[in-house]
C-alpha cells in the first residue's frame, strides 16, 4: 500500500546473567559483584559465594562451603571449562587450620553456581557446580595494578598481543605475608602461620574470524 511503514525492534536484558542456558537455578556474580563482596582481610573470590542462597559456609577462615546440606567434596569446580578439584591453599588433615582460594578474584570475569540440574559435563559429582571464568586481558595498552589486603599483595600486568591487537596475555603474581607478621609477634607464630603464594596467566589469540585459543595456566604453593 501507500501507507507509511514503520518498525520497531526493541531489546531487552535479562534481570539476572546466565552463565548456562537452560539451567533453572544458577546465580552468577559479575566481576563487580566480586570485587563489591570481597572482604578487606583477604582477596578470596570463593568467599564471595558464602552470600548466595543456599549456600552455607563452616566458619570465616575456610573457604569451603556447602550448597543445598551437600558438602564441599561433592561440588564439582571448572576453571574456563577445564575440570579443577582442588582450588584452594590449604593444610590438609588439620582441623584447626583454614583455606584460602587458589585464584586471584582481580583477574575474575565472573563466578557462576549451578545449583542442580546442571548438564554432566565434567566428573561425576553429586553437588553443586562451580565454574570461575577468568577474564581477557586489555586489547587497549599495557596495564598493571598492585592490590594489597590484611593477607596478601597481589601484581596483575596485562596488555595486548602484537602491533595488530589481535589477542591479548594476563598474569598474575600473589604472595601472602601473614605468616611473617604471626612470627614476629607471636612465640606460637611458627605453629600457626600459614603462607602461600599462586600465579595464573591467561593468553588469548584470534586465528581466524570465527575461531579463538585460549590458554589457561594456574599454580600455586601453601605451606
């Protein structure tokens, strides 16, 4: 016809992120939310999935928690989609200790917990999942920052890869230095410090339009 035509598009976000489509409970917490609910004694990402329903946790110097009464030993933990069942710095067989994750949370894209009815991916779990997805690194220019708490001192530097930016690295160094305070003012400081220090690095390369590699690398030592 003659008649003006006219089309509207309208888009909307979700009220809450998905990390995994069509899992009816999952929570995730941006990289805001991470850094909004981290505590100023110590830089642990884990603990900042203690606030989220369902989730209960053994007491403030473990990492460890339990979602929906299922313990710790059944949840199932991902880092960027690689099976990772032992994330955390800890003395084992110790039950006055306490434990510390094994991520830095500054270089955290986001954490997402799955609940229940989550696909079987990864293991045979009876538990929750766990997934920590770190991010990118800048694509811009060169960054570093130091990050200091009551524990530990953090260093992240990141930057772009090549003169075309076509990828990207990330590292990151921490090293706790509690244990140096406790020996110093404290005759039992060698009984109970606890020290640990981790490095995780992520490169990131575009090879073709459509395709990308990843490399994720993670280690640490507590002692």
């Amino acid at each position: 016809g003659t008649g003006t035509y006219s089309e509207n598009v309208n888009v909307t976000a979700g009220r809450f992120r998905e990390q995994e489509p069509a899992v009816p409970a999952q929570q995730v917490l941006g990289s805001a939310d991470i850094q909004n609910l981290r505590s100023l004694i110590t830089n642990d990402p884990m603990r900042s999935v203690h606030v989220l329903p369902g989730v209960s946790a053994r007491d403030d110097f473990r990492s460890e928690f339990a979602v929906r009464a299922s313990p710790f030993s059944r949840i199932a933990f991902t880092l960027d989609g690689v099976p990772s069942p032992f994330l955390l710095h800890t003395v084992q067989q110790v039950q006055d200790g306490g434990s510390i994750a094994m991520v830095n949370g500054d270089i955290l894209d986001s954490i997402a917990l799955l609940n229940g009815s989550y696909p079987q991916r990864y293991g045979n779990r009876l538990g929750a999942e766990l997934d920590f997805v770190v991010r990118e690194g800048s694509r811009e220019r060169r960054q570093a920052r130091v990050g200091v708490s009551a524990t530990d001192a953090s260093f992240v530097v990141e930057g772009p890869m090549g003169a075309t930016k076509s990828g990207s690295w990330l590292v990151s160094l921490r090293k706790s230095y509690l244990e140096y305070i406790l020996d110093k003012i404290s005759e039992e400081g060698d009984d109970f410090g606890f020290g640990y220090s981790d490095v995780q690095a992520k490169l990131v390369r575009d090879i073709t339009p459509r395709h990308r590699l990843d490399l994720s690398f993670v280690a640490g030592r507590s002692r």
